[in-house]
C-alpha cells in the first residue's frame, strides 16, 4: 500500500471551526496581555472555579512548564503552529515522590483540571530519545473531561500525551476527546486511561518500537480508545500498540503506513497482580486503508457496537457528547416575590450582563449563579418570565466541548 504523505500533511495542519468565545485573560510574552506567562494567568484563576475561564494565550514561544490545578479552563492560542509551549523536562532526571507516576511532575503540561480544553496551539517537549520518556502534555490528578482540538502535541521519546487520570480507576471513570490533533513520538506516544474518542488527527511514530500506541480502560467495560478518520503512520517499521490490563480498540476509517509491521498487532504486556475483568483480544476493525495483513480485516461485527455507523462520541464516552451542539436548556422558572430562578439543563457560565423580560415588559437583572446551573434575577415587581435578552451579555455551557454552546437569543420561556 502506498502511504499518501499529503494527507499526513493535511491532517497535521488541518483547523477545526473558528472559536469566537470571549478573552477572559490574555498572555502576551510582549505588553500587550494581562499576564507574560501562562503559568501566572493559570495561577490568577481561584482554584475551586466552576465558570468557563478563557486563557488567550498570543503567538511565541513559551519556555515554562505550567501546571494547572483548576479546572474549567480552556487555553487557546492564537495560532496553532505560532502559539508554543516549550520545555526540556527529562523525566530520567525529574525528582518524583513515591506512588506518584512520572507523568505527574514531569512534563511540559501538567493538566489536573476537569472540563479542560486546550486548543490551536503546540505543547513540545524536546528532550531527545534515551534520556527519559519526554511527555509533553500529560492530564492527570482527577482529571475528566479534557478536551483537545487543532493542538499538535510533539515528543522525541515514549508518552508524548499522557491522559492517564488516576479518576479512571475508580467508579467515575474518565474521558477525553481529541480532534484534529498531531502526536509525535517514538513509543506508547498517547497513553489514555478511560474512555478516549480521537477523530481526524494523526500519529507520526518514530524510532521503529512495535508499540506506538497505548490504552487501558480497567474502571468500565464501556471504556475504550476509538481512532476515528485519522493517519498513523512513521518513518521507519512499526507496531500499532499495547496495552497491561483491560483495554478495547476501534480503528475507524483510518489510513495506517505500509510501514506497520506485519506483526505489529495490538499486543498485551501482562500486568502483574491484575486479573482480566472483560477479555482479551477486544480489537476492532472496519473501513481503513491499511497493508493486507489478515488482522487487519474489518471485524466490527463481532464488537459490541456491530457497526461502524454507531461508534460516535456519544456512544463512546458514555454521559458526555462533546460533539452535541445544542445549547443548555431551560428546564424551568421559579418566581418568588420578584425574584427568578432560571434553572438550566446543565451548569452554564455568564459573561456580560444578560436580563430576564418579563410579560409586562419590565426586565429582571441578572444577579448571580454562573458556573452553577441556575442563575437569579432580580424584579421590582412580581411577574411572569417571558424570555431571556442575552443582547446585554452571554449564557454559554460550563462543560468541556467541541462547540462553544451557547444558550439561543430567541430562547423563550412559556
């Protein structure tokens, strides 16, 4: 099979739909933002924030390692390849405390959030092959949720991208979403626990290791790592991956080198003291343009999801669609001497000053509640709530998501 290098190419640059959510802090290595590092704008947001808080962060090269203890952050550059987040950080030399993973202090990003989105900008560690696993971005802690679009996530050795939070082995479970991202690196250079939806993006695996990828999901029998539409591929022979303990794979539509070795199957490296909970051999097939090996077959029929069509983000990461671009909804009013309490289908943030109407005509002013989901406003007089008037403000979804969702202008109340 010949490997077509342009879509390689395509898909490393490719951008996904423009975001127009607003500034909410702005870092500039220049004096044109609120901070010069982004560790100091992640430092200014308080540490049990529960609003959607927007970390613009301008074109340069940012030689820091950050890491971020909040959550419901999103840090978006300004441009994808201009935007960069850069540091050396050899995990060989990293200090690391007993029971905690390498990954949890050594890494360009360390990402300990939940409802994280990083977007249209490139996190790099450059430290070189044998001197540690070189992880550039690495969600850990209790992290859940995370979002990662138009990022390239670059790495010279193993575990370029860590989404390994130590939620997944628990009853919570954890899950991530990437689209339109690159990740480089020579082995296991993504490393997901949990539930992980991965959809036009690509993996350039370096340093022929027969195990590029990696996933374990051990918390549900509904977790699972899907690659969706995507490219892996590298410059010398390669395996597909690994994995120690209970895992499922779905490879959809993908397009895999003819330099995948004709024994690079997803292989097991049995764990120690760990019994198999729901099977081997959890590896599924249907729709790529890959070598004719006979393990490479479409087998989807024999998975759980019996086809292709059903293998979407919201069947994969079970409770959260992050491709659902509706709105929050209002699911009910409640009026009480002048005072209104909108309650929301999810918890939304505020931006602006947004008001109720009344059927009166009088408007209600917006007192409080974002980040929860129900906001308060505010009337002289009782009355009945017709309509929201966002023309003053903006109502948007708190949560981690591929869209910006925002609450309808026209969103009635009867």
């Amino acid at each position: 099979m010949k490997f077509c290098l342009a879509l390689l190419l395509a898909l490393m640059g490719a951008a996904g739909p423009v975001r127009s959510a607003a500034r909410d802090l702005t870092v500039s290595a220049g004096s044109a933002g609120d901070f010069r590092t982004i560790q100091a704008a992640v430092d200014a947001v308080p540490a049990e924030n529960r609003e959607r808080v927007v970390i613009f962060i301008r074109n340069g090269a940012y030689r820091e390692q950050v890491r971020i203890h909040n959550s419901f952050l999103t840090l978006r550059g300004e441009d994808r390849k201009q935007t960069r987040i850069v540091a050396a950080v050899d995990s060989s030399a990293c200090p690391v405390k007993p029971g905690v993973s390498v990954e949890e202090h050594c890494a360009t990003v360390i990402a300990e959030g939940t409802d994280l989105v990083f977007e249209n900008l490139t996190v790099e560690n450059p430290v070189q092959p044998g001197r540690g696993k070189g992880a550039a971005l690495a969600v850990v802690g209790d992290s859940t949720r995370s979002v990662i679009a138009n990022v390239d996530v670059i790495g010279y050795g193993g575990d370029t991208l860590v989404l390994s939070a130590r939620r997944s082995q628990r009853d919570a479970g954890a899950d991530y979403y990437l689209n339109h991202v690159y990740v480089s690196g020579t082995y296991h250079i993504m490393v997901p626990r949990g539930a992980t939806y991965v959809v036009n993006s690509s993996f350039w695996c370096l340093g022929g290791t027969p195990m590029c990828l990696f996933s374990e999901g051990i918390t549900r029998p509904t977790d699972k790592l899907v690659i969706r539409n995507s490219v892996i591929a590298g410059p010398e022979p390669f395996g597909l991956g690994s994995y120690f303990r209970d895992a499922a794979w779905y490879f959809i539509g993908d397009t895999i080198s003819g330099k995948l070795r004709s024994d690079g199957q997803i292989r097991r490296v049995p764990a120690a003291n760990y019994q198999m909970k729901w099977g081997e051999g959890r590896v599924y097939f249907a729709d790529n343009q890959a070598p004719d090996y006979p393990w490479l077959k479409d087998n989807i029929a024999q998975s759980p999801a019996k086809s292709a069509a059903t293998v979407t983000a919201a069947w994969s990461l079970p409770g959260w669609d992050p491709e659902n671009p509706a709105g929050p909804a209002i699911e009910r009013v409640e009026e009480s001497a002048g005072q209104f309490r909108v309650v929301f289908s999810e918890s939304v943030t505020v931006r602006g000053t947004p008001r109720l109407q009344l059927a009166s005509g009088a408007p209600a002013a917006y007192v409080g509640g974002s980040g929860s989901e129900t906001l308060t406003f505010r009337a002289p007089h009782p009355g009945r709530a017709k309509k929201l008037d966002l023309q003053g403000g903006a109502i948007f979804a708190s949560a981690a998501s591929w869209h910006e969702r925002n609450a309808n202008l026209t969103l009635r109340i009867e």
